[in-house]
C-alpha cells in the first residue's frame, strides 16, 4: 500500500513540520519544505476508540509519568510523546467529551509548568523544537472566519457589541502560552528554532485577523516574544508586520489584523534608539501612517493612536507629514472618523518643533477651519474644546504673529453666523481665551478685521444698490421683485437694511 502525502511528510507524529499559510514575504531561511504552504489534515497522527456500537470518533489520552519525576535523559522523549498526545483535538460541542478535554488540558498545563521551570537534555534539544512548534501549529493553525456582513457597515459600529469566542479556547489559550513560556526560555536557541520561529512569526501574523479578542491579546504577546528572540531576522519580522498592514488598506485584507500587530509594533518601537533610523520612519510613513485611510479606523482606532504616538516621541520631524497625511485623506462624509482626526490632531500637537510651528499650522487649520463653519454641530463643538488642551493652545499661540490673522476671522464668523447656539457660545469663550494669551495682537487684529468687514459692507451695499435700481425698475411683477430683493440683500453684505419690512 502506498503511503500518502502526508503519511510521506510526517513519518512520525512526533515530528511534523509546521505548514503555514501563503499569507506574506517569504522566509529568510533555506529550507525549502516551508516554500509551498499547505493545509494538511492531520487527522492520520491521532488514534480514536470506539465505546458504542455506533462508532465515534474519541480521543486517546493514556496515563504517562510527571516530566517533573522523569530522569534527565528520558525527559526529553517523555515531553515529544505528552506534546504529540495533545495533537489530539476534542469536541467541545460533545457534552459526553468532558473527561477528553480536562485530560487534556491537565497535560498542557504540565507541559506549561516544566517550560517554565524544567531542564531539557541538551543532546536531543531538537526534539524538543519540534514538539513544541509543531504543538503550537496544529492548534492555532486555520483560516479564520469571514467578518460578519454587518461588522462590513461604515456607519453603524456593531462590532462594538458583538463577541466571538473560540470554543475551544481553554486548550488555544494554554498553547499560546506554551509558545510564550518556551520562547521566553534562558536557554533558548535562536540557531536551532531558526526555521521554525521565522515561519511561526508569519503564522501569527496571518492568524492576527481573528475576530476574538482574547486571541488577538495571545497573538500580540507571541509576536513580541519571538520578535526579542529573533536577533537576525528582526528587519525579516518588521518587513511581514509591514507587508500585513499594507494588505488591509491596499489589498482589501480584514480590518481585524491591524489592532494585534499594531500592539506588539508599539512595544517594539518603544525600544527604537534616538534619533530614529531612516528605515524605521519608513515603516511607519509606509504602514502604520496609511491605516487613517482605513474607512474601519474605529475598529482599530485606539492602538493606532498609541503606535503612532510612540514612532512620534522618537521624532517629532514625522509630525508634518503626519499633518499632511491627515489632511489629504480627511473623512468628509465620516463624522465619527472626523472626530477621531481632530483629536489626533489636538494631541499631536505636542510633537511639532518650534521650527515646524507655522508650517504646521498652515497644514493643518484651513482644514478645522471648514470643519468649525461646518453643519455638523459636534464636529465644530470638538473643534472648539481642542482649545481646551494646553499643548493646542501653545501650539496655536506661540507664534501669534502668524496664527492671530488666521484664526480671529474664523472664530468672528463662528461667533456671529454659525446656526447653532451652543457653538457661538463657546467660539466667544474661545477669543476670550485668545485675548489672554496676547490682547495688543487680539485688538490689532481685531481693528484690521473691522477695517476688512467696512470695506466689505461699502462694497457690497454698491453693489447691491445697482442691482435694486434694476429691480425696482424693470421687475413688473410685484411677486417676483420681492424674491429679487430678498435674493439681493443676501447676496451682497450691507443691503440687508433695502429690503423693506
């Protein structure tokens, strides 16, 4: 009888190799048994028995020694025998399968102490390797289930109120944590788990689309685990973390991968050295920046904010085409999203060097400015309560000479003809604020602005009063001078007081 595929490919269940996924750049190793991914079914390593007449599928979980109690020399084959035992999967919708899953899980909490605390024979550590990897693929390795079609909606959040759980949980979480305590391991060696932590790296990095959030919690812990161990194939890891984030902007990739990666990539930039190196702005201009072009931002919103926050303490230069970014992809029929910006906006305002401040600002308030005269009155409210904030208000005032001019119009016309009462309000609060900071600018500004509206009230009155002349002359229709004259007085400023009451 021939043997198959998978019986040629994995000869003993001890030993399988981890089979991942085509989900990114390739792995810096040489060995090509990783080159073509495939899903194998590795329902040919586990041994069932059957109880009733009707056959069903059980799982075996025969009784072997503690680790702990086990000489030093035997220790290593007991552990590769207690990892290929738990290759078994339970069925947890099975109520009968209770005694499989508690056996089951006594063995990886075993497993979990002696990775913790035990001592491996260091001349067969190999096995030990592909145990423990090959433990981890079996269970986390899958494709994840499609997003719910209402999760897909840009207006209504439902994810907000929407859990999914993985059934088989309790043995997933004790897997993730097996990985972690190993890798985390004084003595692990990155030359021995080499090809096997580069392709557990990309694994992770596919499986970080899981919609239950306790997993993606695991998955970011893992990532960071492997990336302190992975020493030369750091710049590899950043690479496939980039490549990930750029697939869910560019490639239409599930909005869920972001918000794992972006945690472990925080905790990884926290430890980038000052001034930040070149490649490492790259990756963030070239994959973290892109995601505010995202239309499920709010999915992910949070870690964005704190990921991009850390790439900008390391240096305040990529605050202006953080600025730049924002701006050109400005939601304009988003309002929750537009919110998310100006707060973004409100607290990056702390990064901008002193050198940078006018052309910030130039960058950035044309853009509030429409925002603030906008129809949308939570919108301008945010708008307003930015000047709430000390480092917006600095930004905003330490420059007067530049800012004033730019800044007092708008709020005038906010103060005077914005719909909302609650707006005026709190515009007039706002240049109160703006003539503590600097009241000898405030009235100049002020004067050249009364100036501005005078000449912009003779302007319009002489034009306006050509156009009355016409109407009053030439209209016959009583009716349609009426609509004229109303349309008239407020067309040209000034000409408000012709129309007749």
């Amino acid at each position: 009888m021939k043997k198959t595929n998978s019986q040629n490919k994995f000869p003993n269940k001890s030993k399988p190799k981890i089979v991942l996924p085509n989900c990114s750049l390739k792995s810096p190793t040489n060995q090509k048994n990783f080159a073509v991914p495939k899903i194998v079914d590795f329902s040919n390593q586990i041994k069932y028995i059957s109880t009733d007449s009707q056959p069903k599928r059980k799982v075996l979980f025969p009784s072997l020694p503690l680790l702990v109690k086990t000489k030093i020399d035997a220790v290593n084959d007991l552990f590769s025998k207690k990892c290929s035992l738990c290759f078994q999967k339970c069925d947890f919708s099975d109520s009968k399968g209770t005694q499989f899953i508690i056996a089951k899980e006594d063995i990886l909490r075993e497993i979990l102490q002696y990775c913790k605390e035990g001592k491996f024979e260091s001349k067969t550590i190999e096995i030990i390797y592909k145990s423990v990897f090959s433990l981890i693929a079996v269970h986390i390795f899958r494709i994840p289930k499609d997003l719910p079609n209402l999760w897909k909606s840009v207006y209504d959040i439902y994810f907000q109120n929407d859990e999914y759980r993985i059934s088989e949980w309790i043995h997933l979480s004790n897997v993730y944590d097996i990985g972690m305590a190993f890798i985390n391991r004084d003595d692990f060696i990155l030359e021995t788990a080499g090809e096997y932590a580069t392709d557990m790296f990309k694994l992770l990095v596919y499986l970080s689309r899981t919609m239950d959030e306790r997993e993606q919690k695991k998955i970011a812990e893992m990532i960071l685990c492997l990336y302190k161990k992975l020493g030369i194939f750091r710049s590899f890891s950043l690479r496939v973390i980039a490549s990930a984030l750029n697939r869910v902007v560019f490639d239409n990739d599930p909005f869920t991968s972001p918000k794992p990666l972006l945690v472990a990539l925080t905790s990884i930039a926290a430890g980038f050295s000052v001034p930040l190196k070149p490649h490492f702005a790259m990756l963030y201009l070239n994959a973290v920046l892109p995601l505010h072009k995202s239309q499920y931002m709010e999915y992910f919103c949070d870690e964005l904010l704190v990921c991009s926050t850390q790439f900008l303490e390391k240096d305040g230069k990529l605050v202006v085409p953080t600025f730049e970014y924002l701006v050109r992809v400005w939601p304009r029929l988003q309002p929750r999203k537009q919110i998310r910006f100006i707060n973004t906006i409100a607290l990056f305002a702390s990064f901008v060097e002193e050198n940078n401040l006018t052309l910030c600002f130039r960058i950035v308030f044309p853009q509030l400015s429409k925002s603030l005269l906008g129809c949308h009155q939570e919108i301008s409210l945010r708008v307003l309560s930015m000047w709430e904030i000390s480092d917006f208000v600095w930004f905003v005032t330490e420059k007067p000479e530049d800012t004033y001019p730019i800044i007092l119009p708008v709020l005038f016309e906010a103060a005077k003809s914005h719909w909302d009462a609650e707006v005026r309000e709190m515009s007039l609060n706002v240049l109160y604020v703006m003539q503590q900071n600097n009241s000898e600018l405030f009235e100049a500004v002020g004067k050249g602005l009364k100036q501005m509206q005078s000449f912009t009230l003779i302007q319009g009155m002489k034009k306006g009063s050509i156009w009355m002349y016409l109407v009053d002359n030439y209209e016959k229709s009583v009716v349609k001078k009426t609509m004229k004259i109303e349309r008239i007085a407020v067309l040209f400023p000034g000409c408000e007081a012709m129309v007749e009451k």
